[in-house]
C-alpha cells in the first residue's frame, strides 16, 4: 500500500533547485520547476550513481554532477545516447505543502 509523505512547503525548495528526503528504503530528490513543477526521483543517476540532486536542473530534466548524464524527471530514463532508468515518484502540492508517494 501506497502513502503520502509530507516533504516541505513548496516556497522551501527553491525554482530550478533541489530538496533531498531520505526515507527507510531510498534517497528521494524533489525539484521544482521555473512554473512550481515538482518532480520527485531517486538521488542516484543510473549510470555511476551520482547525486542527482546535486546536478543543474533545465526544463523537465536534470544533469547528473558526476558525467552530465541527462535524466528525465518525470520519466526517470537518461536522455540522448545515454541508456539506463531510475525511479521516479508521483508528486502532488496540497495547501501549498509539497507530498511524494511512497
């Protein structure tokens, strides 16, 4: 069974920047778009694992800090010639609160 997990309020993640949720299972990267997109994936590129949440945000994509893989967010797939997937999460904001689903 799924379940909501309360991040932070959207105005605490900054546009185009990152949060980092650390739960039992995972490493969560939660972004925020130039329009309050949010996007939820693991924090672990699929290439050499790097912190993706570390990397530089453009449009609905981020680049891995470690080999500037490009990862879809709402996706999780690497993006070009580059081959490999991690997860991504659903995303909601509720009351100006921003929620992943486990």
């Amino acid at each position: 069974m799924s379940k909501w997990l309360e991040v932070a309020p959207l105005e605490d993640i900054p546009v185009l920047g990152s949060r980092v949720v650390d739960t039992p299972d995972t490493r969560i990267a939660v972004f925020r778009g130039k329009n309050d997109q949010i996007y939820a994936i693991k924090d672990a590129c699929p290439h050499k694992q790097g912190p993706l949440s570390q990397g530089i945000m453009h449009g609905d994509s981020v680049t891995c800090p470690l080999h500037n893989w490009k990862i879809s967010l709402s996706s999780g797939e690497a993006l070009g010639p580059d081959e490999g997937c991690t997860n991504v999460f659903q995303t909601k904001v509720d009351s100006g609160l921003v929620y992943i689903q486990l």
